[in-house]
C-alpha cells in the first residue's frame, strides 16, 4: 500500500504543495475581484474595453501560476 | 519591417486659385497626413467657397437618417448628382416628416384617450361621472388620495359635504363636494392627510354615463393605433427606397465637407497657400508628381529635416502575411517613430506560445474551423481571426508532436504532457530566458543609438550579467561545473553594480523581477496542463458512462460534447490572453514604450476594428 510507505516528511511536503497552490489562488482571486469589478463598470461605460479588461483580469494570475511551480518542485522532491 | 515606415515633412506653397484642385488631389491620394497650421505671422487658409452648403447639407441629410432609423450597413455604390442634391434631400425629408407629423399626432390623442380612461376608471371606482365635476358657483370639488381617518378630522369641521370613497392599497380615494365658503379650511385638512390630487382636467367638461365615454375613448385609442401603424408603414417604406441612398449621399458629403475644409489647417497669404505634411519618403516623389500636375506648375515643395523632438507620425511596415499581427501591436500602443516595431516578432512567438498551450490535434481543427467561418461572416475582425487560426494550426502541429486528439493519447508524441510535466516546465523556462533576454538585447540596441554605449551597458546589459552570474552561482553551488561560486558572485556583482550606477540604489529591489519574469513563462506549461486534464476527465467520465449499460450511452455523447466545447473555449481564451500577456508584460518592458501617435493620410477613413 502506497500510503504505508509514506513517510511523516513526504507527507508534510504534500501539505506544503496544496497550500503552495491554496493560498496562491486566494491571494489570485482577490486580486481578481476588485479588478473584475473594475472592468465590468469600464464595460458598461464603453464595450470596446471588453478585450482590454479581459487582459487585465488574467494579470493576477501569475501568481497562481508560481503557486504551481513551487507545488510541482516540492511534489518532485517526494518521489 | 522592424521599424514604421520612413517619413518626410514637406513643405507645400501653392496657388490660390488651384486650391480646389489641389485638395481634391490630396484627398484622393490619402498619404499626405497634414500637420496643422497654427496661427502666427500669416493666418489661416479661409475653407473653400462650397464649405457652408456641404456642411448644410451634410447636417440634413443626418437629420433624415436618423429620423427614418436607418442602420449603417454595407451599400452598394452609388453616383451622386450634385446638382439636384436640395432638390433630393428636401423631397425625402418632406415625406419623411409629413409622416412623423401624422405618427406624432396619432400618438398624442392615444396617450391623452388613455389617460381620460385612466380617470373614467377612477371615477368609476368612486360611483361618480366627469360631469359632478363641472364648475359649480357653490360647489367646489376634490378628487385623489388621502391617508385613512380622513373624514374624522372633515367631520371636526363641517357636516355638510358629500363624500364618496373607496379603499386603494394604504390610502383611500376620495371624491369630495362641498360648500365653496370652506374651501380654505377644507384645504388644510386634506393637506394634513397628504391629499394628492388626480389630474381631471382631461375628462372636464365630458357629459354621459362612463360605459358610453370610455366607449368613445377606446374607439379614439384604436383609431389613433391604426393611424400609426399606417405612419410607421409609410416610414417604413421610406426607409426601404431611401435608406442606401441616404447613406451613400452621406458618405459622399462627408468626402466633400472634410475636403472642403482642410484649408483651414493650412497657412495663407493674399494669393498663395502653404501647407506642411508628413508622407511616406518612398510616395514623396509621386506625390510631388500628382499634385504638380493638378497645381498647372503652380506649386513648390521643399523637404524639411527631422528633429528629434519631433512628433513623427507612424505608419506600421509589415509584410501583408504579417499585417495581421499589428492588431496586437496596436492594442497594446503604438511604437514611436524611432522605436522597434515589435509585430514581427509577436507573429513568430504568438502561434508557438499558443500552439504550446493547446497543443491538440482535434482542438486545432475544430478552432481552425470555427475561426474560418467566423472570418467569413464577421470581416471587420479579419485580422484578429486571422492571428487565431494561424494559432490553430500551430495548435495542431503541436497536437502532432505531443500525439494527443481530444485529449486522448493516440500516438506516442516526443512530449507525453500528463507524464513530462517537469519537462515542460523546463521547455517554458527556456523559452521564457530566450524572449526575455532578447527583449534586453534589443533594448540594449535602441538604447546605445540613442544615448551611448554606457548607457545601454548600465541599463539593460547589466540585467544579463545578472542573470548569468546567477546561472553560474546555481551551477557551481551544485557542482555541475568545476568552478568556484566565488566566479558566479563577481559577475553577479559586477551586474548589480552597473545596475545601481544607471539606476541608483532603489534598482536593488528590482533584482528579482529578471527571474520573475522568467519564471512567469511557466505558464506556458500550467495553462496547457489545465487543459490536457480537463480533457482526460472528460474522457474518463465518458468512458465510465459508456460501459454503464445502453441507456446511458447518449448522456456519454452529450457529455463528451459538452466537456470537450467548454475545455475548447477555455483552451481558446486562456492561451491568448497569457500568450499576449507574456508579450506585453515580460517581453515588452524590456524594450518598448509606444505611445506613437497613428498616420492618419487625409482622404483615408478610420478604421473599425471589433475590440
């Protein structure tokens, strides 16, 4: 059984990869939030502002995108 | 390619009396953009004589297009008679208002008809007629909404009135008549009920039981709709024979207005007028040569050197494959003059980063296909389109070498996605070091041009020997090269020196974002991995479905379909918005600040784009 194997370390590891990732798509989302808002009035004030708000919202999204990064390193260092 | 087009200013002074000629010429050749004249030592060219009837005209014939609603739309083209233009514009606009009058009339009585039956209703409620209301010489009367206790307070007062009420939601309605000697008293009392009034006026002076005059309203109402449904038929039709010709006359007076009164952006003196323009140096010659030919040879032109500080207009250089790629260039803002015009490059990396992403063969075809049609029924955003299926076959060359369709594994591709996940992330980091530091060394060059060597050394140049004392310090630390750390340390040094010397001390906490910026392209792998799983438990669930009996062999289709739409149209979304945000945000702030303003050649019409 895989599970029997695993030690108390590797276990922790795993645990810091999902808060990696976790708290990385808060912190994503809150910044999304208040720029989302942001956009939809520029919106509604003027549609051609559609494709520029939609480049803005993906802005934050780096974060979780290193939040992911950090969660496959400490993934690897498991195995 | 790599830089806007070259410009030349030229000076123009002409003839007067050649000035119509002149201009009609210039508006037809659309490469001059006209700088404007300011007022100084001479003044401003007066516009042409027929400036005030085409702007007249232009202001009716707008007048009428709004009336009628017509839509812009493609039309076919027309020539226009000049001549006879009043004649044409004032018999359409005379039937196009003969019939607003009629459709306004009609309008009026059915709103004032309905109102009246709003007060019959009213008054039916409270069991009295339009005719207890005429003016009485004893009498005085109220009709409305007062709060409930009411006649409490009335009763205080006086007993003699004559009351009808009847409950409405919180308040009642009440119908009052009462001796005009108390009319003030009366007042205050209703006034201390919150007494609101109905507006009776309309119904005043109307004799008959309410079923006969609600019958004569309604009759009035229906025979109103019936005159405007025919007012709105008549409209219609005008706009129907009228409307493209309209637009065309339009389009036409717009030409003739703009042309019209460009002399008011050039200078004058009694007999000649001059102009300054900036026009392509390769077209400079051709249009010396056109304009002379209309002037009669009354014309002179001299070429003005460029200044530094000078506002140069841009016009974008690109193949016409290419051209497509401006758009993103253009969203982003416009290079300046002197700067690198980045379309070229974004037309390479674009498609690959995208290709990355959504690297499946299915999706590519199906994209391809949807992006076909979409170019064929949408033509405004042509370029746009354009950019998304040269990203779907590069989605699908990818799809190709990772051997995926519809996120099943059919082949074994060079690159096994949900197994290679380190590897990808290494791809995307390189690729991500590649385009970064070539943004550094192209912002290396323009800043040698423009300020010097030392400049370009402390401002971009110093980003690398950062980044590659950094390579060296990781590499030694770890014993992959036999060096000592302390040669990864001096070049690493050397790097935030040079930074700090061009920067100064705050470029310190800037150190990071090199790596950041890098590290950034990772999403390269994280958008295209979000994709390729949502694919397979797309196809995990259809499968689960399947082999769960006949029955539930349609839900699976509906299923498969739906999963793979929605993974489509986020795999769409997603790897061109990061795709592009790679560009703006980690690509371009090495070298680029736009903000060039456009070559607007006059004669030539703005351009509509979709976004």
């Amino acid at each position: 059984m895989a599970v029997e194997t695993l030690t108390t370390g590797a276990g922790l590891l795993g645990i810091g990869a999902g808060l990696a990732i976790g708290l990385a798509a808060i912190g994503t989302g809150l910044a999304q939030q208040q720029i989302i808002a942001a956009v939809l009035g520029a919106i509604s004030e003027d549609p051609k502002m559609f494709g520029k708000g939609l480049f803005f919202i993906v802005l934050p999204e780096t974060l979780v995108i290193f939040g992911l990064v950090i969660a496959l390193m400490l993934m690897g260092n498991i195995g | 390619m790599l830089r806007p087009s070259r410009m030349s200013r030229l000076f123009v002074l002409g003839a007067k009396s050649r000035l119509d000629h002149i201009t009609k010429r210039l508006q037809e050749l659309k490469i001059a953009h006209i700088i404007e004249h300011r007022k100084g030592e001479y003044g401003l060219c007066d516009p042409l004589k027929t400036s005030d009837r085409y702007s007249s005209l232009l202001v009716k014939t707008r007048s009428i297009i709004s009336y009628l609603k017509v839509l812009p739309g493609k039309i076919h083209k027309r020539d226009i008679d000049d001549e006879i233009l009043e004649d044409t514009l004032d018999k359409i606009q005379k039937q196009v208002l003969d019939a607003l009058a009629v459709l306004k009339k009609n309008s009026d009585q059915e709103q004032q008809a309905k109102l009246i039956l709003n007060i019959l209703d009213v008054m039916e409620d409270l069991k009295v007629t339009p005719g207890d209301f005429r003016k009485l010489e004893r009498i005085t009367s109220w009709i409305g909404e007062v709060d409930s206790g009411f006649e409490h307070h009335l009763r205080k007062i006086t007993t003699d009135y004559l009351i009808r009420t009847a409950p409405s939601k919180q308040r009642i309605r009440i119908a009052l008549f009462a001796d005009r000697d108390r009319k003030d008293e009366i007042e205050h009392v209703l006034l201390r009920c919150n007494f609101s009034a109905f507006d009776v006026e309309a119904a005043r002076g109307m004799e008959g039981s309410i079923r006969l005059l609600r019958k004569q309203e309604e009759a009035k109402i229906s025979v109103a709709q019936t005159q405007m449904v025919k007012s709105d038929r008549v409209l219609e039709q005008l706009r129907t024979r009228h409307g493209s010709l309209l637009v065309a006359i339009e389009e036409y007076l717009e030409k003739k207005s703009a042309q019209a009164q460009i002399p008011l952006s050039f200078g004058a003196t009694e007999e000649t007028f001059f102009l300054e323009c900036y026009v392509p140096t390769d077209r400079v010659k051709r249009l010396k040569w056109e304009l002379d030919l209309v002037a009669e040879g009354k014309i002179h032109f001299k070429e003005k050197k460029l200044t530094k500080d000078e506002e140069v207009p841009v016009e974008l250089n690109n193949p016409k494959g290419l051209k497509s790629f401006e758009f993103f260039t253009r969203l982003y803002s416009l290079p300046k003059y002197d700067e690198f015009d980045p379309t070229l490059l974004m037309a390479f990396t674009f498609p690959l980063f995208f290709g990355f992403m959504l690297g499946d063969v299915a999706y590519g075809l199906i994209t391809f296909i949807i992006f076909f049609m979409l170019r064929q029924k949408f033509p405004a955003g042509r370029q746009f389109f354009n950019i998304l299926i040269t990203s779907s076959v590069a989605s699908m060359i990818f799809g190709a070498l990772y051997g995926e369709v519809l996120g099943y594994e059919l082949w074994h591709g060079l690159i096994v996605r949900t197994h290679d996940v380190m590897i990808l992330m290494e791809i995307a980091l390189v690729a991500g070091a590649i385009q970064v530091n070539l943004g550094l060394l192209i912002g290396c060059y323009l800043v040698w041009k423009e300020h010097g060597f030392a400049h370009a050394l402390y401002e971009k140049l110093s980003w690398i020997f950062i980044e590659v004392g950094a390579v060296l310090l990781y590499l030694s630390y770890n014993n992959y090269i036999p060096l000592l750390p302390v040669a990864g340390w001096i070049v690493f040094g050397i790097g935030v020196l040079l930074l700090i010397k061009g920067e100064g001390f705050t470029a310190i906490i800037e150190i990071p974002s090199v790596f950041v910026h890098i590290v950034s392209y990772a999403r390269l792998m994280a958008v295209g991995l979000a994709s390729v799983y949502i694919a397979v438990m797309v196809n995990l669930f259809t499968s689960f479905l399947w082999h769960k009996g006949v029955l539930f062999i349609p839900i699976a289709i509906i299923a498969l379909l739906i999963g793979h739409l929605f993974n489509i149209a986020l795999g769409v979304l997603s790897p061109s918005l990061h795709a592009i945000r790679l560009h703006y945000v980690e690509f371009f702030t090495k070298f680029y600040s736009g903000g060039g303003i456009e070559f607007a050649p006059f004669g030539k019409e703005k351009e509509k784009s979709i976004i």
